[in-house]
C-alpha cells in the first residue's frame, strides 16, 4: 500500500464544511488517529514522514489495514508498517489473554449453535460478526498452546503450603449438559510468592480424579508440601494422605458452615461467635483449650456440633503448627475461593461450555495472567518466616497429634 498524503487541521476542516452531510466527529477522530499513528511511527524510527535521515533506525514499508470500533462509528484504520520490526498503536490496545480466551469461548459455542440469547448479545457487543469456523479453531489453537504450556510448567523448588478446591461447571456432551469439576491447586514457593501450580478438569470430584491429579502434580516437580488445605471431601482428603503424605488443615469457613446446619436458625449466631472465637487464639495451647470449653457448652443444645468439633480438633487447629504471621492464611481456602470468584465471573458469561477444552481454555488464560500478576507482585509470604517453615524442626509430620502441634508453634 502506497503513502498516503496527509492533511492538516486547517484543510480537515475545509473539507467537511463543504461536505453536505459529513460526519464531524467521526473524520477528526479519524484524522487525529491517523495525525498520532504518524507521530509515534516517526518517534519509533527517528525519521518524519519523507525525511532522508542517514541515523534512522529503520523505514516505513506501507499501510495494513485493520478496523477500529469507535463510539462515533467504525473506521478502517491504515496502521504504518516498518521494514525492519513492527509497530502498534498506542491507542489500540491488544485484548488480554482471559479476553481472548473469553472471545475464543463464546466464539466457538455460538459457531457450533449452542449459545444463548446472553451469548448472542455479548457476540454483537464483542463486534464477531462473520466468524466462521476457520478462524475460531485459529484463535484457539493459540490459546491452547499457552494454556498446555502453563499447565505442563515444570515446579523448581519447594511449595510449603498448598490449597485445592474444586469448582462445578456445566459443560456440553452428547445426550446433554453435564456438571464437571474444575480443579485448582494453588501454592505458596518457599520464597513466599504465590502461584497456580496446576488445572484440570475432572468428571466428578472422585477420590480417583484428585490421586490422579496429584500425582500430576508431583511427576512435574512439587516438593516440600508442609501443609493441605482444603474442605472436608473425603476423596480429596484420602487422596492428600495417599499422594502427598503431608499435615492436613481443614477449612475453618467451610467447617463452621457445616455446622450451622446442625442447629436451628435462632441457635445460629450463638455457635458461630463460639466457633470463631476458637480461631483467634494466640497459640495452639490457647486454641484447644477454647475448643474444649465451646464443645462443652454446646453439649446440652447442640450435642452433635460438640461431637463433631471434638473429632475434628486435629485437623482445625493444624494451622498452629506454623509461623503465628502464616495463621490467617492457612486456616481457609478464602484464598482459592477468591480466584475462584474471579473465574465464576466470566464462567457465568458463557454459562454452558461446548467442551472441556473450552473450559480449561478460558480457566487457564485467566489464571495465567493471575499468576504472572502475583509472580512480579508483592510477596505473599515473607522469606524470613518462610525459612521457618522449610526447616525440620518447624515441619509437622502426617501423624503430628494436636499437642505435638503445639510444641511447634511458632509465636
């Protein structure tokens, strides 16, 4: 494509005054696109349009064409093209990855005639007009390959603490929609960053399905598993004991939810007050002892509450074990549940996905852009109290009792 002249203000201006039914806003925001393509194009390669400047780092090689969606309307953009590099405008930013991953999915369902009337809209919103089937199985074979890489990364170093939930999804089979399990294992390295260490999608949450991801898990590289958090699904947790062989936390939030069920709606407030205060004990002495005394108080009104807080005192207080700084941390799946929301979100978009790949595609880009947030963010952990964690005597065995626990904690 040749140069193309460009024209100034003053002439943009003569222009559509003598046009009869020109479109004002949208030709200056044409103009002033075309007038900042040129300015960065030059910055780029030191040289204005028509110089001969002998330092220049490289020339303009034409025009390519793209469209641009605008309020004021559509315009075919002409973007400069360089003989040596590339260059992209300013104003036009590249979709993210879990966009992409977003478009790729809603794509494919509605060329394989199972969206929705919400899927169709979003499809007019997203301006995918005319997509055929060609160019949806382009974009997701791209996808794909980021999303198999990220999940097949090998693990270098030690993962202290690991939490694992599952989220339910309706996915699309032959004869029907299905519920599958989209699994997560979430991670904390011994330098204290966080990290998703691992996908997959399962027919159910089977104690078979979580040994076999796990298992995954440890032929990729994880090691030095100090503690598992996770909720009380009992696959789940033979799976943890058999695989990993490490300390167990239950999860403090979905255990208190458990049992509230037990008990009437006016008893509720009461037993939630006790068993939280079991939470905020300065030490694991502390913590027993609270446990103790709300199992007995809740003996006469809610027998089967005190029962089952007795029989899961090992397994709720494991968390003293640890640094006191960690506690907050180790005691839920709050933080899976929180990525979880974030996947939730543009999961419910969709609704019913067209296949496993599509749901593992869209799940992954997602988490891999998390993660890269994460890995040059903040430490979740601070290396001093990490090192705590990593050394013999600050690491609970899978038979530590609750009073061996005790002795580890650190304050």
């Amino acid at each position: 494509m040749a140069e193309r002249p460009r024209m100034t203000a003053a002439q943009l201006a003569d222009k559509l005054m003598s046009l009869e039914h020109a479109d004002v806003l949208l030709e200056s925001v044409a103009w002033m696109a075309r007038e900042l393509m040129e300015a960065e194009v030059s910055a780029k390669i030191g040289a204005e349009l028509g110089a001969r400047t002998p330092d220049r780092a490289t020339h303009r090689n034409g025009y390519r064409s793209r469209e641009w969606g605008t309020r004021v309307g559509g315009l075919e953009l002409a973007i400069p093209r360089l003989r040596h590099g590339s260059y992209f405008p300013s104003f036009l930013e590249p979709r993210r990855r879990a966009e992409q991953a977003l478009v790729a999915v809603v794509q494919e369902a509605y060329v394989n005639g199972v969206s929705t009337r919400k899927v169709d809209r979003l499809v007019e919103q997203l301006g995918l007009h005319g997509m055929n089937k060609d160019q949806v199985s382009r974009l997701c074979r791209g996808l794909d390959e980021q999303v198999r890489i990220f999940r097949e990364r090998p693990l270098e170093g030690a993962y202290p603490y690991l939490w694992l939930d599952a989220k339910v999804e309706r996915v699309r089979e032959r004869g029907g929609v299905r519920h599958k399990a989209l699994v997560i294992a979430y991670g904390v390295h011994a330098s204290g960053r966080r990290e998703v260490i691992g996908l997959d999608v399962g027919e159910a949450e089977t104690e078979a399905f979580w040994r076999q991801f796990l298992r995954s898990l440890r032929e990729r590289g994880l090691d030095g598993v100090r503690l598992c958090i996770s909720d009380a699904h009992v696959g789940l947790k033979n799976a943890i004991a058999q695989v990993l062989g490490c300390p167990w936390q239950r999860c403090t939030v979905h255990f208190l939810r458990d049992m509230l069920g037990h008990v009437t709606r006016a008893q509720q407030p009461l037993v939630s007050g006790a068993i939280r205060g079991i939470f905020t004990a300065t030490s694991a002495a502390e913590a027993r002892a609270r446990l103790g005394q709300v199992a007995e108080q809740l003996r006469a009104h809610a027998p089967k509450v005190a029962r089952l807080l007795e029989d899961a005192e090992a397994e709720l207080l494991a968390f003293y074990g640890f640094p006191a700084e960690h506690w907050p941390k180790l005691r839920s799946t709050n933080p899976l549940e929180r990525v979880n929301r974030e996947v939730g979100r543009r999961s419910d978009v969709v609704g019913i996905f067209p296949n496993d790949a599509a749901l593992l595609r869209l799940a992954g880009m997602l988490l891999l852009e998390q993660n890269d947030e994460w890995l040059v963010g903040r430490r979740y952990l601070s290396e001093t109290s990490m090192a705590l964690v990593t050394t013999d005597h600050a690491a609970p065995s899978a038979t530590t009792s609750t009073q061996e626990v005790a002795q580890l904690t650190v304050s």
